[in-house]
C-alpha cells in the first residue's frame, strides 16, 4: 500500500510549480471551481487561506450544505482536494466544500494544533479551532450556505483537528467524521495526558480506520512507524467517548462488506436523533481509503475502488441540525 509521503510531496512540487488555485471574486461566481481565500488572521507570520469548491448549482436560490474537509500534518487544502475526492463528489451531489490550510511555511510544511498533536501549531498553541470557525463563518457570509447542514471531516492530523472542533465547536456542526485519527494522547512521557472536552451537545458522527494503521495504531499507544513517545487514544476508546456522550444505548448493529474486509458497527438510538458509526478497514494502513488510492487496486481485489467520500457524504446528508448556530 503506497504511503502519502510520496505522493503528497510530488503534489507540494506541482503547487509550487503551477501556482493556487484562483483568488474568489466578489460577484459573478462560477462553478465549477475551486477559489483560494486569504484571510486577515494570521500564524508564523503569515496570513491563514482556505480553498473554498463551488458546484455547478451554486446560483440555485436554495442554500446549499457545506462539508469542510481538513488535510493531514505536511499536506495542504488543495492536496486534499485531490486525495478525497470531495470536489467532484460536490459537483454532482450539489454541495460546497471548504478546505481549510494549516499553519506551515510559505504554503509548505502545513499541520494543526489538535491540542494533543502535532508539531509546531501545537507548540506554539496555534488558534487553529478559531481559525476554521472564521473560515466557515466568512464562507457563510460570502455564500448561499445551509447554516443547518454544515459538516466537518479530516484525516490523520486533520482527523485529530476535526475531533477538537467537533467538541469544542459543536454547535456549529450537523455531523462530523474522523479518519485516521485519534481524539487524544500524550506528546511525551513528560507532558500530561490531552483529550479534547466534552461536546457542547449530542453530534452525529463517523470514525474510519484501517486495521493495519502503523502510523496511528488501532489500538492505540505509540506509533509502530514513528516510534518516540508520543501515544495515541486506542480507536475503541475514541468510539466509546462519543457512544457516551451522544447517550447511545444498546449494543451496536454490526454487518460486513467486500468480502468481509469493512466492517460496519452503528448506533442509531442516540439523542436527539444522533448516531455513532464505526468503519474498519481490514489490510488498510494510514493512507486515505478513496479511489485516489483504491482506483489501482487489482480487479480482484475487494477494496477496488472503495470510495470514503460516497460513504460519508450519505452520512451526512441524513442528519440536519435543528437550528442554524446564532453564534457564526
């Protein structure tokens, strides 16, 4: 199975070669297209960007659902545009996605402060939860969104960043989902343990992680890949926290898919209409579980063409907030 770094720095080389994506214009916005958005907040010296996609329907009177979508530790917004897939799964399903772009160096290098994890935005406590809740503000106030169907997902570092936003900003939020990722941990043996607090409420939520994760292990504790002393929340904990906190009751529905190689656990009797959803992905390692990856795969082999976009998508055009947030 290929690992991101490849592939995520040849991209990093092309953005630098062939430039971002056009700056959004004021009026006479046309889909569909991927515009770059500069903001006045600012992090090492340099002002924060998100990359906002537009769907041909964007001109339609009805407000359209938002799914933000936030990239892993050394990637960018535009990466993760092409890794997931979202955009183009936007374009037919008629939705928006904002991707959101970490604090690096000169668009390189970009990363998140997941309160826990990783590097210098957590170091230096990089406002990274206020940052996205400006973006996703300023896309409402730039766009015709649904204040009522906005949803939030990541992977790796970005999955960890979608953790502490879904808690700390929940009432903003119709849904939220976390690849790859783990909603706690200790950055040393030093340092004191960190997970993210309770949620401000009941929130439907996904969790997706391949079995064979050796960068953020299933069961938690020290990466296999990375060694050091940084430990990581097991994915079964992670699964209870929000059993708990969404007050789910009973055991969870279990089925397979792809021969046995995906299986499904959900929780659907939740408040407020919440539910938890868990898939595992048997022989999958730390790489995004889409056709930017899955495509290639042998015609035989039953995650040909596996598609995380298709999946989450359907999850979260089930759940709508009750209310619009009065605090945008």
């Amino acid at each position: 199975m290929k690992s991101l770094i490849l592939p995520v720095c040849v991209l990093l080389f092309l953005q630098g070669v062939t430039g971002c994506s056009k700056g959004l214009p004021q009026d006479r916005i046309v889909g569909p297209a991927t515009y770059e958005v500069e903001m006045d907040i600012q992090a090492n010296g340099f002002n924060r960007t998100y990359q906002v996609h537009i769907p041909p329907g964007v001109h339609t009177k009805q407000p359209l659902p938002l799914v933000v979508v936030i990239h892993g530790a050394f990637d960018t917004g535009l990466g993760m545009e092409t890794f997931s897939g979202f955009s183009r799964l936007a374009d037919r399903e008629n939705f928006m996605v904002l991707y959101p772009d970490g604090m690096g160096l000169f668009g390189y290098l970009q990363h998140w402060n997941a309160g826990h994890c990783c590097g210098k935005a957590a170091k230096d406590k990089v406002d990274d939860v206020g940052f996205i809740a400006a973006a996703i503000d300023d896309a409402c106030q730039r766009l015709n969104v649904d204040r009522t169907r906005i949803y939030i997902l990541g992977f790796s570092n970005g999955g960890m960043m979608a953790y502490r936003f879904a808690a700390e900003r929940t009432d903003m939020l119709a849904g939220a989902a976390f690849l790859a990722a783990s909603l706690g941990g200790k950055a040393s043996e030093e340092e004191p343990e960190w997970r993210i607090p309770d949620p401000q409420k009941p929130l439907p939520v996904l969790i997706m992680h391949g079995l064979e994760d050796q960068d953020v292990p299933y069961n938690g504790g020290i990466s296999p890949r990375r060694g050091g002393q940084r430990t990581y929340w097991s994915v079964p904990d992670c699964v209870d926290f929000w059993v708990d906190h969404n007050g789910c009751k009973g055991s969870p529905n279990e089925t397979r898919f792809r021969e046995g190689r995906v299986i499904v656990k959900s929780w659907d009797d939740c408040a407020d209409g919440t539910a938890v959803s868990v898939w595992l992905i048997e022989s999958w390692g730390h790489d995004w579980p889409g056709i930017h990856f899955t495509s290639s795969l042998p015609d035989d082999e039953p995650l040909k063409d596996f598609d995380a976009a298709e999946i989450l998508w359907d999850f979260f055009e089930n759940h709508t907030a009750t209310h619009a947030s009065s605090n945008f």
